[in-house]
C-alpha cells in the first residue's frame, strides 16, 4: 500500500481516480499500488509507442490493466466439485487399501493414498502429520481380517468425508468395531486422503 499524500502529485498528473480505491486508516488514506498502476502503466505505454513511431519505429501493444483479481492479489475461485460424480464405493476402495496397507505394514502402498499435507487424528489427541503416521505403520500380528460394515458420503467444504465403521477380527474370533472418517482432496485428477480420524 501507498499513502495518498506521497504520491498524490503523480494522482493529479495521471487523472487516476484515487477516491474510489482510498482505504481510511488511522495514519491516513492509503491505496493499493496496482490500482494506481493499472491506470498510470497504459498511459505510459501510449507516450512510449508515440516516441517509437515518431523515431520511425512500430507501436508495441499496450498490455491490457490488471484485473481486480491480479490487483488484490485474490486466488482464483475453484469451480464446485460435481458430487454427482463422487460415488462411496469408489472412495470406499480407497479407504480399503489404506486400511489394509496399514493392518499389513504396507508403507509404499499406504504413502501413495496420502496427501502431502495428511493429518492423522487418534484417540488421546494425538495429532500425526504424513511421515510420523507412516514411520508408525508396521504388520499388526493379531489382525486376521477386517470389513467395512457401514460407509456414509458427506462433503464439508466441497471436500468429500467418509465416515465408516470398520469390524476388526482377531486371530483369536473375537470382533471390535471402530468408527473413522476420512476427508478426500482431489490432486490431479486423483482422489488422496487428507484427513483419517479414528476413533
């Protein structure tokens, strides 16, 4: 940001219409320096192409003004997710593999359905990022199977959730059941896992 007073010679020469871009401040009016350059630039563009034709030279083009988005610096709206599209049982085989991955001790297969910014969340608060929840990842000896009984779809945020239950067998018959839910992102084209809460 700039402050009116410092610039405000360069305002009057350029006609720049500072009133509809000013932000009260204590210290101040202050503007944002791409508003005043997105009418100050082609201006000087157009003296500059005058200069080259009077030297025998060709205009160049004069760059069109930034949008108020490349102004502001405002990240460019992501068009909604087609939910229609998201079926459970295609993040349900997801969930599959990296459960099994994990019972299994499978660190390669389990870090390709990651995401890089994946979080881990676990009874007693515990808070794991990718690589503290892969270094934990070893075969579990006492597992012998498990199925997904239950499976819901849900979105928060455009982001898809599954929530499950999942019924563990042991070697010895018995039966535990535990509820976890897993928040998808989509990169490339591919659905990963961003969040896996187990409780």
């Amino acid at each position: 940001n700039v402050r009116v007073t410092d610039i405000f010679p360069y305002l009057k020469k350029y006609n720049v219409p500072y009133e509809s871009g000013v932000i009260r401040e204590s210290y101040g009016l202050i503007l944002h320096q791409d508003f005043v350059m997105s009418y100050i630039l082609p201006l000087r563009y157009a003296r500059v192409n005058r200069v080259e034709v009077l030297l025998g030279g060709k205009a160049k083009p004069i760059p069109p003004p930034p949008t108020y988005e490349q102004m502001f610096h405002v990240p460019a709206m992501k068009p909604p997710i087609d939910r229609s599209s998201i079926s459970v049982d295609s993040l349900k085989g997801i969930v599959r593999q990296a459960i099994e991955a994990r019972v299994r001790g499978k660190q390669t297969l389990l870090r390709d359905l990651l995401d890089d910014q994946f979080m881990f969340y676990a009874l007693q608060g515990r808070q794991w990022d990718r690589d503290r929840f892969l270094r934990s990842v070893s075969p579990d000896p006492m597992v012998k199977g498990f199925e997904i009984e239950q499976a819901e779809l849900s979105f928060r945020q455009e982001a898809p959730v599954l929530t499950i239950v999942v019924k563990y067998e042991s070697l010895r018959g018995e039966f535990k059941s535990f509820n976890n839910t897993f928040t998808f992102v989509n990169r490339n084209g591919k659905w990963l896992i961003a969040r896996w809460r187990a409780f």
